[in-house]
C-alpha cells in the first residue's frame, strides 16, 4: 500500500531531518511512530502526502510515486489520504460544519469551496462525520467555542470526508489530557477496525503505544533505531527504550499513562 524508500530531508539550514528512512505499511495497520521531539516524526508524516518535499528518495503509493506526482497526481492522491493535526488546524471563527466539509476541498470546483458551496450530499456526509465521532450537537457552533478534544474529533470528521484509504495523525493527543487522549485514539482505533482505514500515527507515550499499535517505528535523529510488532512493543526493553529516546531517559508515569519519557 505505502513503500517509504531511502527517504531523506535536509531543511534549508542543513538540519538532516529524516536520513535514509525505509519502510512499508501495510494496509489495515494502526503503525505508530515513536521518538523524542526532533526525531523525524513530523517530517516524516508530511513528506508522505509532499505538504513538506523530500530531499532524496521516494514515497510509493498503490504504485505511484508521489516525490514524482503532478500537481494533478498528487490532488488525486490528497483525497485518499486524510490528515490529523496535533493543533487542529481548524478555523476557529467558522462553523464546525464548515471546517468538516473543507475535507471535501480535493473533490469540489475551488470556486464553490472558497464560496462554501458544497452539494446536499456533502452536507448530509459532513453530519455522518460528526455523528460519527459523537458531536452532532456541535455542528453550528465556532470551532473555537469546543474543547480541546471536541477540536480533535472535528479534525477527524474532516479528514473522514476525504474517503480516505489511510489517515496520517500527527501527534494527536499531544495537547490532550490522558483521558481525551484514549477517547481520540479509540476513534482512530475504530475507523481503522470498522472501516479498514489505515492509520499511521506518531505519539510519545509508552503506554498509549502499547494499546493502540499494532506495529511500531521508533525514529532518533532522523533514523529508525527500532522496530517492532505489538508482542515486541509491549515487552521493549529498557535497553530498546534508551536506544529510542537516548540513555538518560526513564520510564515514568504521568498520570493514568505508565510509559512516558523523562530526560
């Protein structure tokens, strides 16, 4: 489904972001990325779908080489890949019903989208995307009258209206208390079970990792330094640990998680 081949990015100030990163995912899978802040996870998840370029390698994709794609390509390929950010990425002076149908942006003539003129059909999805992810109820408020996690599952109605075969989730639980952040990972966790939407996450704690991966990544300097099954992740060492997140790190609790990092 995915193949992530020799894939390197150098930012303009020479940061060696990503070196020679390979990998495939498979489709059904939740792969979860792991790996301190500055390791390569964030690239990485946007490479994939060019919102940031590679500097060397490639990104196939159902046979397609998105570092290659046109612009028409890679508008084809946007639609079936959804996006989840760590911040939301909402507009937060629109309606919720508004930022959900952006998702549609990839099928629509871009006049109609920048006059919000979207079809029935449109509207009636959008309102199975929120009931999907139990907020309704919310659809004519501002996006920035919800809670943080209310924000989130509006980011996930979104990238729902996409259709998408593979949703890529950016640190979505980052700003999230330990409760909101089983809720949204349960989400996600559906969509990939009942749907068979794939999902390729990165995250930071241990514990969370261990429920919800059904394979894991582990990036450090832009490299990959580990990877594992479920089996494998729920019974990492602390050898394995240290080589993610480097040897002062401890495992530690942080409220209901077991497994965060501290330095």
């Amino acid at each position: 489904m995915l193949e992530i081949k020799n894939l390197t990015k150098v930012y303009g100030d020479g940061t060696v972001a990503l070196h020679n990163v390979s990998f495939d995912v498979e489709p059904g899978e939740f792969l979860i990325i792991i790996g301190l802040s500055g390791s390569g996870k964030s690239t990485l998840l946007r490479c994939i779908n060019r919102l940031i370029d590679p500097t060397e390698g490639q990104i196939i994709w159902d046979g397609v080489d998105i570092t290659a794609a046109d612009p028409q390509q890679l508008r084809t390929i946007r639609r079936q890949i959804g996006m989840v950010f760590q911040h939301f990425n909402l507009v937060k002076r629109s309606p919720v019903l508004t930022n959900v149908l952006s998702g549609r942006l990839g099928y629509v003539n871009p006049w109609s989208s920048v006059l919000h003129r979207f079809p029935p059909s449109d509207r009636k999805m959008a309102m199975a995307a929120l009931e999907r992810v139990g907020i309704t109820d919310q659809a004519y408020k501002r996006a920035d009258e919800l809670s943080g996690g209310q924000q989130q599952r509006v980011g996930i109605a979104r990238a729902l209206m996409q259709q998408p075969k593979m949703i890529l989730a950016d640190e979505p639980v980052a700003s999230l208390d330990p409760v909101l952040a089983h809720s949204i990972l349960n989400h996600l966790e559906n969509l990939n079970q009942e749907e068979k939407i794939t999902v390729l996450c990165s995250l930071h704690y241990l514990d969370l990792i261990q429920r919800y991966a059904t394979r894991v990544i582990g990036l450090r300097g832009g490299e990959i330094v580990y990877r594992g099954d479920r089996k494998a992740i729920r019974s990492m060492t602390d050898e394995e640990f240290k080589e993610i997140y480097g040897e002062e790190a401890e495992r530690v609790s942080v409220g209901p998680h077991d497994g965060g990092v501290s330095l």
